[in-house]
C-alpha cells in the first residue's frame, strides 16, 4: 500500500481508530486533490481538451450530472469536484482507476494516500499498478496479505489481486470476490494436482485429494509433519479446500441452496485462499519421493 513518509512526526499513532467516509476536515482537502488531479491525470501541455473530454467521461461513468460552471472549471469537472460530501471518496477512486497515463496516475495515487493516512481515514491506497481506495488494515495483515499476492504463481497471484479488491475495494462485490478466490487456488492447484486433466476445476483437485486419502500407497504429503514426526497426510488440506469450494453457494445458480456470498464469506474466503495459494505455491504439497 502507498503510505506517507513513516518518519512524519505527524504520523497517526497505531490506536488510531480510522474515520468511514469523509469527515468535515478531510472534505477540502479531498476537494482541492480532485480539482487538481482532473487537470494533473493527463498531459494538458498542448491542450485542455484532453482534460475537460476525462472529466466528461468520468462524470458519465459515475452518473454525475454536470452543473453550472465555477471557478473556471468545466461543467463536469464542476459537478465531480462539488459532489456530495460522502461522494469524494467514490470520485476519487474513479480518478485513480481511470486516469490514462500509469505514471500519472501513481503521482496522483502518492498525493492522496498521504492526505488518508494523515486524516485517519478508513481507507488507503493499494500499491499496485492499477491502484484503487482499498480498506485500511492492520500494517502486519496488509504486508502478509500483499506479500502472499507477490510470492504466488503470475496467474494466481492476479486472481488474488481481484479477489482483494472486490473484497476490501471501497465499493466490494462479495460475489465477484469469492469466485476469484476460488480462481487463485484453482490456478496454482490444477496445475499442480491434475496437470492432464481437460477443464480442471477445483472439484477435479478434490476428486484426486479425496482418492489419495483411500489409497492404500498415498502420493501426496505436506511439508508439516503429523503427531509421529512424519509427513502429513492431505486430510486437513482437503478440509479446507472442500471449506472454500462448498462454501461458494453464488455458483450453484438455480439450485435450492444459491444465494448471493456475504461480505463475511467473502473476507474469510479471500484470507483462506491467500493461504492455500501461499501453500501450493511454496511446497507445502509434494508428491512423496
């Protein structure tokens, strides 16, 4: 996550208790960073149009009706920068995912992730490429979290990043959340477990798991030993991936039992997975020798 200079003597104190939304003394300076990014997201050195046709198009996007011009701004870029008050956040994040230029955009991404964190606020700013308004955690979870996502496998680590985003995004879908994570393991356990299968999904790693365990010569084995020194068996790891595929109920449209994942379900889903994905990614399965 982007942060402000850790020496700050202005730095929050680590009970800070952080602020949802905008409080009253965050408004302004929200305010003047939009102002300042619509004209700083994209090269205006030969041409304004570039900048009134972004804030057109972002106004658009969020359903923001353009109002009277002020201030020499545009229309739209009136309306993005008065916007409600509980509204800045969502403009702000937009700017993030949208401006055009990726130098730009982290320039822009630095500036308002030190205005959060010196206001207390609940939300930060990821420190990817594609940075958006992400909930603030605790900085041991967070480093865990974003380590996980670095250390795994390309594919499943950009499934992990998703995942994170529809989960703890400052606009979360539950739903888009845990079917990512279920796509993480998917990506570093098919490979893994089921290399020759056709359409491998996380039922086929089970389906193989659960025969290891029958089997009277198993194949596979943790790295964590059992209560005799050994090698573990996969039992707890089938546990907890059958946890994270059961669990997926969004999936099973038109059965009896499909509903919609919670935010709960998808925060624990997330975490699970990171872990599994960490897991498999680093030798915690191996085929025994």
């Amino acid at each position: 996550m982007l942060e402000a200079d850790p020496n700050d003597l202005l730095s929050l104190p680590p009970d800070d208790v952080p602020f949802e939304g905008v409080p009253e003394f965050l408004e302004p300076s929200l305010r003047d960073w939009i102002r300042e990014a619509l004209h700083d997201a994209v090269d205006t050195r030969y041409s304004r149009e570039d900048s009134h046709r972004f804030a057109e198009l972002l106004a658009l996007r969020l359903r923001i009706a353009p109002r009277t011009a002020s201030l020499g701004l545009t229309p739209h870029q009136t309306a993005l920068v008065f916007v409600g008050r509980q509204e800045l956040l969502r403009v702000s994040n937009a700017i993030l995912r949208f401006a055009p230029e990726v130098n730009r955009r982290y320039r822009l991404a630095q500036r308002l992730a030190g205005l959060l964190q010196a206001a207390g606020s609940a939300y930060e700013v990821s420190g990817d490429l594609e940075p958006q308004l992400v909930q603030r955690l605790d900085p041991s979870v967070r480093d865990a979290v974003q380590r996980g996502q670095e250390e795994a496998l390309p594919t499943a680590g950009e499934h992990l990043r998703l995942a994170w985003i529809a989960a703890y995004g400052l606009e979360p879908d539950a739903n888009v959340a845990y079917a990512e994570a279920v796509r993480a393991v998917e990506a570093v356990a098919c490979p893994l477990v089921v290399p020759n299968a056709g359409r491998p999904t996380l039922g086929s790693v089970l389906t193989a798991l659960r025969g290891d365990l029958q089997a009277a010569d198993p194949k596979w084995q943790l790295v964590i030993p059992d209560q005799d020194g050994s090698p573990a068996g996969v039992g707890a790891l089938v546990g907890m991936l059958e946890l994270l595929w059961h669990g997926h109920r969004s999936r099973h449209a038109g059965s009896a039992s499909a509903r919609s994942s919670t935010q709960e379900e998808a925060e624990a889903a997330y975490m699970l997975a990171a872990t599994l994905v960490h897991w498999m990614s680093k030798g915690a399965l191996s085929r025994r020798a």
